[in-house]
C-alpha cells in the first residue's frame, strides 16, 4: 500500500531570534531581498549640500543594492518609471520656511519627522538598513527608534551634533531644562543607533562623553570635493573679480547659519578699507549673509561686494575669482559642525583662513597640510593682520598642497566607505540573533 501523507506540511527551516529561541522562516523572509532606505528632508531638486551628499549617496548604493528613498524635498520623485540601477524615491512633500522662522520651520520639520516615521513603519522589514542625517535633527531620534521597533539596522550620518551647536549658536543655554532633556534623548538613541557617521575627527571626543555610544560604533567619513581638484589661475577676466581693481581678493561662500560669524568678517573689512590692495567679495545665503546685507547698508565699505548665491554652473567661476577664501565661526565650533564647501576651496588651488578652536576638523586640516591660517573666533584685529599676511606671502606653493589635499578627499574614496557600511550592516542582518551593538 502506497504512502500516503496525512496532509501536514513539512517542516520549515528555522532560524534563531535576538531572544535565543527558534522560529521557523517565513516566505516573506526568503522572497524579498533586504533593503536601504534613505532617509533625508533634503534631495535634489534642493540645491542644498546636504540633498546632493544624500543623493550621491543613494544613488551610487542603488548601482546594487536595493535602494528606497524617503524624500521631503518637492519634486524629487521621477516623472518616469526608476530603472532597476537607481533608487526607487517616495516623496513626502515639505514646505519649509526660511531659517530664520524658527518656529514655523520647527513645525514643518517635525511634520516631517512624524509622516516619515509613518512610512517606515509600512516600509521598513527586519534587516533592512535605514541612513538619515541630522536635518532636522528630531529626524535622527525618530528613525532609530523605528528601526530598532521594526528589527532593522540604523545608521546616523553627523552633519551637526545636537543640542551642541544650538547652544554654540546662542539659541539654549547650557544647563537649561531643554539642553538636558536633548543629551538624554541622545543617550538613548545611541543605545538604539548601529553606526554613527562622523565628518570630522573632533566630532569623536564630543560623542564619546555618551556612555551608551562606544568607539567601534563611530566611523569617520569625510564629505568630498564636487570639483575636480586643480588649481585654477587668477584671471582678470573673471567677472566676479572684473568690478574691483584691487590686487588681493578675499573670498567668502556658503551657507552662512547660526554656526558662523559673519560680524568678524565685516569688521575685518572695516580694518583694512585703506588698503586698496584688499577688497572683500562675499557670497552665500542664510541668515548670516542677510547680516552682512545690514551691516553694508548700513556702513557702506567700498572694500567689500557681496553677491548672492550663485547657480552651481557658476560656482567655479566664483571660487576662482578670489586668493584666499575664509571659513568664519563661532566659538565652540570644534567637534559640533564641520563646513562642507570646505573640500571645493581646496579643489580650486585656495589657500583658506579658518576662524575656529585650532582643535576643529577644518582647522587640523589647514594646519597639518599648511594650507592657509587659523585664527581665534571673535577675534577681528588678528584676521585683519592674517589677511594682510596672507596679501603678502609669496608662498605659490601653497596652492599645490591644496589641490593634492582636496584629491585626498575624493567622491570616490567617500562611496567606498559607505558601501563597506552599508554592506557590513547588510551582513549583519543575515546573522540571526546578532544583537545591536
């Protein structure tokens, strides 16, 4: 007489849960490969460097992996269908105010952090990896608690360390209620978090001071040059050099936040408006350039132009128009935040004057590359006689040693580390009951 089956199933393969005990696999477990999800209220079409690094990011990951993108950024999402080799993007739409509104912006950014959040929790399977980014920085806190809820890995790029920079910025005190409850939320998050992401090597002393965020969790990944690194000749022609006829140009670009101090370059401006030898061509955006608008409509300096942000096409031009370029902040920047348009000065041949804690990412940098000049925050009269140094110096070598340093922090080098990252966390996840560290 045949065998006949007495209709059970047979038995699924198992694997062992975080707890120790058994389970068996289910299909879903088998059928669908695991995932990164991007995370970021940045992404292109935002001009910001945060949206292109989250980009560059996620799309040099899709090449092959599976890539999902959470955008708050208003018209990321491709009209067409996504090839199988770029990442699939999921806008949740955001308006967000001025950064001077800080009110209205907290609430847009929080707004945000919450349907993010919602998305997660529909998107996000065991063992997939989630990546963020410190803005807004209530972003961080949430993605970490949804993944270690969802049994996914996590990891936390860190552009600006929080409650921190708000307190350099003048915007907490340090020992008040507020500032407290943020170092306690991060205790807990870094409990949560897989691998924190730094930018810059001072960042490390700072989020050490966490009991619960130990070294092997924190890997340093320095932002990278957009420009392809060579030195760029001085030429009259250029147009944002043509106005003025003074032979030595002082440069300043970027977003200038509540990091920076816009005061102490005005004010070295106003020092040295005699010399007709210097003049001061200032550009950006934020709340910071709209002080430097004040404080020119105000005293008028013939030494000084400012033009507004300009396009991506233009910046080239723009960082070449000018010898020197200055990188301006506040006291107590070191380990908090670290500039990004830092890579391209060098890229274009620039010697820089940083105005920091000698201790900062950008500083080390200057120093150990001698590469231009650091100077104390708040300190005007020393910038004034640096940048009359500097007009002086006849060290043309100084740009070659910033060129070749750029090369050092390349698009490439930077991709290759964070798909060993990535790669690693991915790994990790196939490792049933392999706890966070």
């Amino acid at each position: 007489m045949p065998f006949r089956s007495l209709g059970r199933r047979p038995l699924d393969p198992v694997l062992r849960t975080r707890t120790g005990y058994l389970r068996p696999v289910r299909k879903r477990d088998m059928r669908k490969p695991r995932k990164v999800v991007v995370v970021s209220l940045h992404y292109p079409p935002d001009p910001s460097t945060t949206a292109s690094i989250m980009s560059e990011i996620a799309e040099h990951l899709a090449t092959e992996r599976t890539v999902l993108v959470l955008s708050g950024t208003p018209g990321s999402q491709p009209g067409a269908s996504t090839p199988s080799h770029r990442p699939t993007i999921v806008e949740i739409g955001s308006r967000i105010p001025a950064k001077a509104k800080l009110i209205r912006r907290a609430a847009a950014e929080a707004s945000f952090t919450m349907r993010a959040s919602a998305m997660l929790l529909m998107k996000l399977r065991r063992g997939d990896v989630v990546l963020t980014v410190t803005a807004p920085f209530m972003l961080s806190y949430a993605v970490a608690a949804t993944a270690r809820l969802k049994g996914a890995r996590s990891a936390l790029i860190m552009h600006d360390l929080f409650p921190d920079v708000l307190v350099m910025a003048g915007l907490l005190k340090p020992t008040s209620p507020l500032t407290w409850a943020l170092h306690g939320i991060n205790t807990l998050m870094f409990c949560m978090l897989d691998v924190v992401v730094t930018i810059g090597r001072d960042t490390e002393r700072l989020l050490l001071r966490y009991r619960s965020l130990t070294r092997p969790k924190i890997r340093f990944i320095p932002n990278w040059a957009t420009l392809a690194p060579a030195v760029r000749p001085i030429q009259s022609s250029n147009p944002y050099r043509r106005p003025n006829s003074a032979r030595f140009v002082v440069g300043l670009s970027g977003n200038l936040g509540f990091t920076h101090d816009p005061v102490i370059v005005f004010e070295a401006a106003r020092l040295l408006r005699e010399d007709a030898d210097i003049h001061f061509l200032l550009s950006g955006w934020g709340i910071g350039f709209e002080r430097l608008k004040q404080l020119q409509s105000e005293a008028g300096l013939p030494n000084v132009t400012l033009v507004d942000r300009v396009e991506d096409g233009e910046l080239e031009q723009l960082l070449s128009a000018a010898d020197i370029w200055l990188i301006p902040y506040r006291k107590n920047v070191a380990g908090v935040s670290v500039p990004s348009r830092f890579y391209n000065l060098l890229a274009v041949g620039r010697p820089v004057i940083v105005v920091s804690e000698p201790d900062a990412e950008a500083a080390l940098t200057v120093t150990e590359n001698n590469l231009g000049w650091v100077v104390r925050p708040g300190m005007s009269d020393d910038l004034a006689k640096v940048i009359r140094a500097a007009s002086q110096s006849a060290d043309s070598s100084m740009a070659e040693r910033a060129v070749a340093a750029a090369a050092e922090f390349s698009l490439d080098r930077a991709m290759i580390r964070y798909a060993s990252l990535i790669d690693g966390l991915l790994q990790d996840a196939k490792q049933p009951g392999k706890p966070n560290e």
